[in-house]
C-alpha cells in the first residue's frame, strides 16, 4: 500500500484542491439543473449550496496547508476555525435537502424542518461559546475537536437521510414511468449512504471512540488511499446521477407538454370546425331546407320558372355544403409532427391549387431555423386559418403567402388583394367571427406578435413575428 499512500502524501494541498474544486463544479452543475416542475427539482438548490459550500471550505482546507510551512500555526487557526463553520454549515443545508425530500412523501414530519438547525446551533454554542471559555476556541485541540463534532453530528446524520430521502423518491419513477430514473435514484442514495461513511464517520485518530478506530490513518493502512479520493469520487458519483435524473425528468416533461400541445391543438381545431359547420354547413342547409319547402308548398302540378331557380340554387348549395363536409373531415386529423416550416408552406400550397380562382404565390426566403414540434404545429394550423378566411372572406383575385426567416426569428405574412376590411373592428380585443380569434390564441402560444393591417377595398395583411 506504501507505493499508492506515496502518491497522495506530501501532495496535501493538490489533494484538498481537487477535492474542493470537485465540489464546486458539482454544485454549478445541479445549480443549472435546478427546475420548478416537480417536487424533487425544487429542492435541488439546497443540494448544490451544499456542494459550493463544502467545495470552498475545502480549498480554505488546501490553502491552509500550502500556507502551513511558510508561517506559525496561531496565524492560519482563525482560517481553520472559518473552514469549520463552513464544513458544518454545508452539512445543515444537505440535511435540509434530505429532510425536504422526506417531506415530500411525508408531509406528516414536518417538525423535522427543526432538527439541523437545532444541531448546528448546539454545534456553534458548544464550539465557539464553550470552549472559548476553557480553552482557545483557535487552538489546535479546539479545532479538532469543533472537526470531529460536526462530522458526527451535522455529516453523518444528514448524508444518511438524504440517502434515505432519496430513495423515498422512487415513486417519482414509476409515476412517470421512466425505469431509468428509478437507477439513477437509487444509485445516487447508494452513493450518499457512502458519503456519509467517509464524511461522517471516517474522521482523523482521536484518543476517544469511535475515532480511535474508525479513522482516516486506519482507512489508509487498509486501502493506501486518503480519505479525501473516497470522498471526492463520492461527489462525483453524485453529482453523475443526480444530474441524470434531473435530466430524465426534464426529458420526460418536455415529451409530455409537446403531448399536451398536440392535443390542446387537436382539440382547438375541432372546436373552431364545429363552430364552422355552425355558422356555415348548418345555416346552408336551412336555407335549402326553406327553399325546398317553398318549392313544396308552391307547387300545383307544374314546375313554374321559380321553382326551378329555387331547384338550382339548392342543388348548388348542397354541393357546396358537400365540398365543405369534405374539408371538415380531412382538418380533422391532426398532423402528430411537422417536419419543417418548408413542408408545411408546400402543403398548404397544395391544398389552395384546388380553388381556381385564385392565383396563389409562396415566398420564402432566408436560411431556415430549427422549431420544436409544437411550434410547428401552431404556426401549421395558423397559416390554414388565414388562407381559409381568405377563401371564406376576401373576393379576392391574388394571394401571398410570404415565409422568411432572419437574425429575429421567422415572420409569415399572409395578404390579398380582396375587399378588405376595417382593422379597427378585428383587433385583438375585438375577435368575433372570420377566425381571428384563433389567430390571435396561435400567436400567444408561439409568444409572437400578430399584426392586421386591412381597410374596404384594399385587401387584407396579416403579420406574425416569432421570435426565435
């Protein structure tokens, strides 16, 4: 064991570097992966002041031996009393971590809120206040024993429930259904139940127990390897699969809101068409229903020239009824993904060479930008419910459908040159009929901002801007 114990002595202070610098870039990480979603990630910020905390007490721990053999012990003890108060302030907010994961499963325990406050009250009133009085709060003895005292009672203590805390957090996995995260939790509780081991347990040789056994030099005679490597491999380990069940988490919840998205916008499309078959198929075909029933009620035995335009007017309209029904159907459907903004201009493209009567251009310019699938799906649907109130509304003889993308996001601009109408009463605040307010719901969910420029006789633009 001497060969391997020769790597790490007489380099303390690159030992304690790495150690502290292991835990600090620990505690960025989770800070970065704090979420608000579910209870588990929410509580992740008292994980990662922990591992700032104990990070930084523990590159004092370095400093202090780098600085050991240049000056007198008396002028480094006051550091060592401030790395103290640091260690045991980091151990109170991971027990708060533990505690607050307890809770979540077990709100009934909430007094339990109290305990490491209590205990590193007690630890501070014991060793600043106490010993002051019998003997050097700064001496070397004080300090040692202000090391051993919030390892025994803040470290082990609060390692161990948050193992326990942890693995409480399995449920988490099976309700939503993610086996991997159950791995990744219950790795992360192994590696804290350890932790607390070696941070908790496993502190330098005392005259008293279980310090006279359980100790640092002990753990070295045996394996060659510093405490210190043990603890910092257990961070590692930590920081490792805490960070991927964030990550598994985050995966899963974004799926499901692109879910929701898909539905909410499945929903939405048969709600407008239901309004739609409302307002036109159901008022077309009463007004058949009438025309008919006066054909009936003006018929003699002989079909006057009345009779016949009423005859016609309805045959026209039922296929026109029909034509629409067919439409109503084929929007039914929702598409679950769209590929890109380029294959959902050359669709619609498609759809509107079906109506003759128009002379319809696709513009697109810039380079193309990556959107997420719910975005997709937005702009999909509103691009349709612009060119429908165009066929619906406008008269109109030409048609535009701009795309373009540039450094402030992608801009869609849908314009006629039909009858137009007045801006002032459709705007945001005024959505009734011609499906702007659906518009107006597909800009707030893409967060961009719609702009409705028309006046009679003058055609018909509308603008929205996705930033990006």
């Amino acid at each position: 064991m001497g060969n391997i114990s020769d790597i790490f002595f007489g380099n303390e202070y690159s030992l304690y570097f790495f150690y502290g610098l292991a835990f600090v870039i620990t505690g960025f990480l989770l800070l970065m992966r704090v979420q608000r979603k579910f209870e588990f990630g929410k509580r992740v910020w008292l994980l990662s002041g922990f591992a700032l905390v104990h990070g930084i007490a523990e590159l004092i721990h370095g400093w202090i031996y780098l600085q050991k053999n240049y000056i007198f012990y008396y002028d480094v003890s006051w550091a060592f009393l401030f790395e103290r108060i640091l260690i045991s302030a980091s151990f109170m907010l991971l027990f708060y971590f533990g505690i607050e994961l307890v809770l979540i499963v077990k709100p009934e325990l909430r007094f339990l809120r109290i305990v490491p406050a209590m205990l590193w009250v007690a630890w501070v009133v014991y060793f600043i206040g106490w010993k002051l009085y019998i003997n050097e709060a700064t001496s070397a003895e004080s300090v040692y024993i202000g090391f051993v005292t919030s390892r025994y009672l803040l470290g082990f203590p609060s390692a161990i429930i948050t193992a326990i805390g942890l693995y409480m957090q399995l449920e988490l996995g099976n309700y939503l259904s993610i086996p991997q995260l159950n791995k990744y939790i219950k790795a992360s509780s192994f590696a804290f139940a350890l932790y607390g081991i070696m941070a908790g347990l496993i502190v330098r040789p005392g005259n008293f127990f279980p310090a006279n056994i359980i100790n640092s030099d002990n753990l070295v005679n045996i394996t060659g390897i510093p405490v210190e490597v043990f603890r910092m491999a257990c961070a590692i380990i930590i920081a490792y699969f805490v960070i991927k069940s964030l990550q598994a988490i985050d995966s899963e919840v974004l799926r499901r809101l692109e879910l929701a998205e898909v539905n909410q916008a499945v929903f939405e499309e048969r709600e407008r068409i239901s309004r739609d078959i409302h307002d036109g198929v159901l008022q077309s075909v009463y007004s058949v229903g009438l025309r008919l029933e006066r054909c009936m009620l003006t018929y003699n035995g002989q079909i006057d020239e009345e009779q016949v335009k009423d005859m016609e007017f309805s045959v026209n309209k039922l296929n026109d009824v029909m034509f629409d029904i067919r439409q109503f159907i084929r929007h039914l459907t929702a598409p679950e993904s769209c590929p890109d903004i380029q294959t959902i201009a050359a669709e619609v493209t498609e759809e509107f060479k079906m109506y003759p009567e128009y002379k319809f251009k696709l513009i697109m310019t810039g380079k193309p930008i990556y959107l997420d699938n719910s975005k997709l799906i937005n702009i999909y649907y509103f691009i349709k419910e612009g060119l429908s109130n165009v066929r619906k509304h406008s008269s109109a003889n030409n048609v535009f459908l701009e795309v373009r993308f540039d450094e402030g996001g992608l801009k869609i601009r849908i314009r006629d040159d039909g009858v137009g109408l007045d801006a002032r009463e459709h705007g945001e605040n005024n959505l009734q009929g011609m499906g702007l307010r659906n518009m107006y719901e597909r800009a707030q969910r893409l967060n961009a901002r719609l702009n409705f420029k028309s006046s009679p006789g003058f055609g018909t633009e509308v603008l929205l801007d996705i930033p990006v």
